[in-house]
C-alpha cells in the first residue's frame, strides 16, 4: 500500500511536482504581467470556464490525490478538535506547525496540494466528517481562480459544500479568504471574490469568515506584505503560498475562535 507521510518536506515536492499551482515568481519586481500565473478574469478574449479545471481530469493527479485519501482513511480511526482542510494553503499547515503555534488545541490536517472546490465536495464526507471535529477551518477556492472557474461557478459549489457540512455536522465552520499573494492575477480578483464569499458564509448557520488581508496584504497595493514571501532557493520566490511567518499570523487569527468554541 503507498503510504504517505504527511510531513512539510513530503507535502511540499509531490505538490510541487503537479506543475498546477505552484509556479515560481523568479525576480523580486514581479513586473512580467503578461506571464504572472493564475487566470486574467479582466480579458476580453479569455473567457471562464464552467467546465472541470486540468487537475479535476489529470491521472497522475488524480492518483496522487486518492493517495492521500487512502492515508486519511486509516488515520481517520480517532477524533479531532479542529480539522484544517482544503487546498495546498491548508496542506502547509501541517502538524508541526499546528502543534507550534497552536498547541493547546488537537487539530488534524486534510488538505490536499492543487485540491478545487469540486474535488473538495466530493471527498468531504468521508475524509473529515469520520473525525466527529468541533470546528472546521476550510481554505478552498484558490486553485479554482488560477484555473480560471466562473465566479458563480465556485460559490455554487462552496455553497454546495457549506451545505452539505451543515446537513452532516454540527461542527463550528470557520471560512478563510483567499490571501494575498505574489501574482497580480489573483490578487486582482481576489478581494472582489472574498466579499462574495464573506456575504455567502454569513447567511450560512454556525458559519464565519475569516479574511487574510488585513493583516497579510501591503498598505497601498493589493499584494502579500514581503515579510510573509515565501522563498525558494535558487528558484526566487512562490507565486501563491506564504512562508513561515504567515502560518504564525494564520494561527493568531484562528486562535480566538477556537478558543470560544472549546470553552
């Protein structure tokens, strides 16, 4: 049986290795706007797709992605405070880290590398409902942008899958934004899609918002503040992850509301 060990190292290269999310920005001027990674939902000529993104049809993903799953089932024998699932910004949040700057809480980790709002939909009842958490921090979407999926088109399913926590688990939802980050693409629609999101999961019961940018985005420009810029060596910086420093903001501002649900 593949197992996978989910640590930060063996995360990090399988993710990597996908080609899907996680270009590398090689210079600090981030000016090549013409080649920034993500989608141009500003372009007269490009339009958005309604349709699967590459990675929701791709085999050797898809494979990797079950994978995980199959490593999740046979740890899924106990129970969790706090599940942190979704994309590869959930992935990253591994245990080491949980268990560095929020150790007084059990939180178990369920994000997948390159993960979509459909993938997610599909796998949620079985790789986090079986955990019985009080509390689910879900970070979905991202992929969905840089793939270019029609706006409406992620609401629909984050609505899908709000709904489908709510019918399955009482469980505290607690939302995250898409952050900023270092390619223009997503950091020009990105708020305008974070308030959708916020006025979706506000009308949703025991749901809440979570919002990166105030803390994580520059003063005058919507950009990831360089002091969370994750860096590659020798390959310049990650166009859409943030770096240690941001994990530590993350869990400052998941710190008061798992306090409030654990009282």
């Amino acid at each position: 049986m593949f197992r996978i060990n989910i640590s930060a190292i063996q995360i990090i290269m399988p993710v990597l290795s996908i080609l899907l999310t996680l270009s590398l920005t090689q210079c600090r001027g981030f000016s090549a706007r013409d080649t920034a990674v993500g989608w141009d939902y500003f372009s007269d000529t490009r339009l958005c797709t309604t349709g699967s993104l590459q990675q929701e049809t791709d085999i050797r993903y898809l494979g990797l992605y079950q994978a995980y799953r199959q490593q999740f089932k046979e740890e899924n024998r106990k129970s969790a405070f706090a599940v942190i699932a979704g994309d590869s910004i959930a992935a990253l949040f591994v245990p080491e880290r949980t268990q560095k700057y929020l150790p007084e809480f059990d939180i178990a980790n369920r994000g997948i590398g390159g993960d979509t709002s459909t993938l997610f939909l599909q796998r949620f009842s079985e790789d986090i409902v079986p955990l019985s958490p009080k509390v689910i921090v879900l970070s979905i979407g991202g992929n969905d942008l840089l793939g270019g999926r029609c706006i409406n088109s992620i609401l629909t399913n984050i609505q899908s899958i709000l709904t489908t926590m709510r019918s399955m688990t009482s469980a505290k939802i607690l939302v995250m934004s898409i952050p900023p980050v270092l390619t223009w693409k997503a950091n020009s629609i990105a708020p305008f899609y974070n308030e959708k999101l916020d006025s979706l999961v506000g009308a949703v019961p025991g749901a809440s918002f979570i919002d990166f940018w105030p803390t994580m985005s520059e003063i005058d420009r919507p950009m990831l503040k360089q002091e969370f810029w994750q860096e590659i060596p020798g390959r310049g910086y990650d166009s859409v992850h943030f770096n240690e420093r941001g994990y530590e903001n993350w869990a400052n501002l998941l710190r008061p509301e798992l306090k409030k649900i654990q009282r």
